[in-house]
C-alpha cells in the first residue's frame, strides 16, 4: 500500500510537470487546441447552469427590458438616467480592474500599477497644479483641464484629493474582494462534497496542515501563519489579512472555505479590508509620493547622479512640463510636442503586461484541459 501511494505520488508530480509545459512557446499547437476545447467545455456547462437556473434568468432579462425602456423613452428623467449612466459604467469599470487584478486566472493582471496608481497620480499632480480638484466635466475623468478661474496658492488639502479619487478606488478594491470568491468557493464545496480535490493550491493546503509541526522554511511558515490566524481569530483574522497588501491571501480564502467559515463573515472582512482601509493606505501613499514638492525634490536627486544624470533628468522635466501645459490649455507653448519617451515607455509596458495576462490565461485553461484528460485516464484505469 505504501509502495502504491508512492508511484501514485510520483505519478502526479510527473503529470503536473508535463501540464506546466503547455505552454505558447513550447506547443503552440497543442496550447491552442486544449484552450478552445476547455472554452467549449466551460461555455457547456455556463449553459446548462443557465439553464437550470432559468427562472432568474427570465428575471433579469425582464428587469433588463424594463431599465432599456427606462434608458430610450423620452421625460425629464433622462437627465438622471444619464447621470446614473456615467456613474454605473464608471463604477463598473474600476471593479473589472479590480476583479482582474485579484481573481485566479493565470497570474493576475496588475491593474493598481497600470490604471489605478497613474490615474491616483495624475490627480494629484493636477490638484496641486491647479490649486483645486473640480476638473471640468466633461473631459474628466478622461482629460483633466484645470478649472477657469485664479484660486489661492496652495489651497488644495491632502483631503480633498483624497476624497476626490475615492470612488474608484473603493470600486477598484470591491472588485479585488470579489476575485477573492473562488478559493473560498473551491475549498467549500470540495469540504462539503467530501471528494478528492483537484485544485493544486488546495492539496498544497492539505498537505501544509498535515505537516504542519514540521514545517522549517520561511513560506511554509508563513502560510502557517496566515492559516493560524485566519482560523483561530475569525473575522477580525480576515480583516486584518486582507487590510495589508498580502500575497498569500488565497490561502486565507482556502482556509475559509476549508474551514466552513460562513459567507458573509469571509466576503464581509475581505470587502471592508479592501475597499475602505487598504485602499485608504495605498491611495495616501500615492498622493504624498506624488505631490509637488516631493516630484521636483525626485526629479532634482535624479539630476545629481554622476555622469548619466543631466540626461536622465531631462525627459522628466520635459514630462512634467508637457503635463502641466495640458492642464491649462496651452498648447502653443515652446516646449517640445513629440512624444517623451517615458511616455512610449509606460504604453508599452502596458501592452507587454496585458499580454503575459492573456497569454497566462491560455496557458491556465489549456493545462486545466490537460487535467481533464489525466483525471479520465485514472478514471479508465481505475474501472478496469
């Protein structure tokens, strides 16, 4: 028996090798073909969900027909379905972000460093260039303009901007809790349905805590930790884990689920953590690491760098400047219009990181179908 568990064992870990090798750049054909087969599969089953849950369907497209009517039939409501409009789209947007910064598909895509961070940013560099936060509307939030009129120097508070910037911010941390639902979800149902788990991070899990008086290294630790504190202080245990920036809050999820934790209690703590006070922490840090003095004092330390440092300070400069020319309207100055090339540099690195999330994707579906069959052959195997 043990002899059995053994090459079983090593069955499984050569089996996962072999999934982690379908990849793009390995087998692109192979990569391709099991991630539409396992689209096909996960499009099936949505289906047949849907269908079993018809009664709601009917629902929602009746609430639907009823908000469309609402939204093209002419009154003086209009101007409020309008404004709800923009808000409910806006709000949606920034959830999306979240959702895909934090739920399990592939890697994640790092939606605070490449949208919420830089528009944060941007804010706070106009706010203080402006000497106000009440940006036009339109173009705002899409262009931010300075507002006509002089206003005091100095006048803008850490507070106002703060406030400024806290819808979506808040919106982009809901999302972030919501992409934390299907660990939870997972360890749940595979608790109460008593079967074999095929999730990798939730055997990862269960063989944490049956080792866990052995543990020595630094991660397993940690998780230990993570799990101790999520399991034995319950939601303020939740809440404090999900209040920091924590790369191993899956496992808190895992650990909820596992642990039976009651919905609300798990999704309540994530959601207040989140969206109200590590959201709070990580927009001040960008607000006061992007205010004016500390920029230019930035920008001044860049130009004191032996040899390269003229040149580098240069395009900042120019950067600054050309934003601080967008902001009051004036395009005719003498400063340079060509693209900077700091500006080039951030485009593509977005372009680059939206692909790696696209491609993780692939990647993860293609290796979920690879399971599939493995999973079939034990099963062929079994029965005979």
């Amino acid at each position: 028996s043990f002899a059995d568990s053994s090459l079983l064992s090593e069955r499984k870990q050569k089996d996962r090798e072999e999934r982690l090798n379908i990849v793009l750049w390995r087998k692109p054909l192979v990569t391709l073909q099991y991630f539409f087969l396992e689209t096909l599969i996960n499009l099936k089953e949505w289906t047949i969900k849907l269908w079993h849950r018809r009664s709601i369907l009917v629902c929602f497209l009746l609430m639907l027909a009823v908000l469309t009517a609402t939204y093209y039939i002419e009154g003086t409501h209009q101007q409020y379905v309008r404004y709800m409009e923009k808000k409910f789209f806006w709000c949606a947007y920034w959830v999306g972000l979240g959702i895909l910064s934090s739920v399990g598909l592939g890697t994640g895509l790092h939606t605070f460093l490449l949208y919420l961070g830089p528009h944060i940013a941007s804010v706070t560099l106009a706010a203080y260039e402006c000497n106000s936060v009440n940006f036009p509307e339109p173009p705002y939030p899409d262009q931010i303009i300075c507002p006509d009129g002089e206003t005091t120097e100095g006048s803008i508070s850490l507070w106002a901007i703060i406030s400024k910037v806290r819808l979506e911010a808040c919106m982009w941390g809901a999302g972030t809790a919501i992409g934390e639902l299907p660990p939870y979800f997972m360890a749940r149902a595979a608790r109460l349905s008593g079967a074999e788990p095929d999730d990798e991070e939730y055997q990862e899990f269960e063989e944490m805590l049956e080792h866990a008086e052995t543990a020595q290294d630094l991660a397993s630790r940690a998780k230990l930790a993570v799990q101790n504190l999520v399991q034995k202080v319950g939601f303020f245990g939740i809440l404090a884990c999900a209040s920091i920036p924590n790369p191993l809050f899956d496992l808190a999820g895992i650990t909820c689920g596992h642990f039976l934790v009651p919905f609300w209690t798990f999704f309540g703590a994530t959601l207040i953590g989140k969206a109200v006070i590590k959201m709070h922490i990580q927009k001040l840090f960008v607000i006061i690491t992007f205010s004016k003095h500390i920029v230019e004092q930035m920008v001044s330390l860049i130009g004191a760098i032996p040899s390269i440092g003229p040149s580098l300070q240069k395009p900042f400069q120019e950067y600054l400047e050309a934003q601080r020319i967008k902001l009051h309207h004036r395009s005719d100055s003498g400063v340079p219009q060509g693209e900077n090339w700091l500006s080039w540099l951030f485009e593509k690195l977005v372009i680059v990181m939206v692909c790696y999330f696209i491609f993780s994707i692939i990647h993860s579906m293609a290796q979920s179908y690879a399971k599939r069959l493995q999973q079939k052959m034990y099963s062929e195997e079994k029965t005979k």
